[in-house]
C-alpha cells in the first residue's frame, strides 16, 4: 500500500502552516518505510493530483475549523473533509474535495483521512505558529503516526 502523508498549508498566514510545519518535523524526527511518503504539499491544490493519485491512501495534516477551542485535535473522513480549511477557505487555488473528485474522476481517488488541528489565528501575516498550536504540533504527529499504525506502518524516530 502506497501512502502518502501530506502536510497543507500556506506558511504566510501563521496557524494555516501547521499542516507544513507539522509534516517538515516528521521528516526530520521519524524514518519510514519506502511505501510511505511525506509531502510539503504548501498551497499547490490541483498540483498535488499526481501525488494523490499515485496513493493509496492520503493521511492529510492541516488547520481545520470546526468551531472549537484553538489546539483542538480532528480526525476527518468522508463528508467532514470539508471542514479542512487549507483548500477552501483560504488563499489556496482550489478545494481539497474538488480535488479528491478530480482524481476520481480521472481514475485513481485514494482513501483520505484530515488529521487537524483547530487554528488559533490563520489570518495575520506571520511565519511562526500561535504558541497554542506550536504546543499542539507533538500531539498532532503522534496522531498522525496512530492512523499509519492503523495500516500496519512501522516507523522509527531518528
């Protein structure tokens, strides 16, 4: 099984970054199997069909607005991939479902999971994350890491 692990966001609008700067920590903390790759997919939206169409399954890191309290963790699948917010409500070129619909209809949509965090603050033009969410990174990723344990990943930290 082809797994992508793909981190979203736009780096310029602080909290919105989490899925980017999540992804970029994995990558430097954690080793994987040559089955599983890790993306700093940014704010490439249609870009990144090849990369989804290529996987079998897409564990996707990003902010996600679902009215609760900053730090709030969200595990996303089918319908409630709508709440991921990096592609729909934010500067990014197009909505991760429209996209998820694209792959399909050309002929490979990969199973998806939104692994996310409630934003603090995604509109000031600042390149750290809120305090709250840089708190918030360590338990996204072990997350992140339960949902490959899922699918039988073994991973190690570096």
């Amino acid at each position: 099984m082809k797994i992508l692990v793909l981190g979203v966001g736009n780096v310029l609008y602080r909290d919105e970054a989490v899925g980017v700067k999540t992804v970029l920590k994995m990558q430097e903390e954690y080793s994987f199997p040559e089955n599983v790759r890790l993306l700093d997919g940014g704010t490439l939206g249609m870009g990144l069909m090849d990369s989804l169409m290529d996987a079998d399954l897409a564990v996707i890191i990003d902010a996600v607005k679902g009215g609760h309290e900053a730090g709030t963790l969200y595990r996303l699948v089918g319908d409630d991939l709508r709440k991921s917010m990096s592609f729909s409500d934010s500067l990014h070129q197009t909505d991760l479902v429209d996209t998820l619909i694209y792959c399909d209809l050309i002929g490979h949509r990969p199973d998806c999971v939104v692994i996310g965090v409630e934003p603090e603050d995604f509109t000031s033009l600042n390149l750290e994350l809120s305090p709250k969410i840089q708190e918030t990174v360590p338990k996204l990723i072990q997350e992140v890491l339960k949902e490959l344990e899922k699918h039988g990943v073994q991973y190690s930290k570096k």
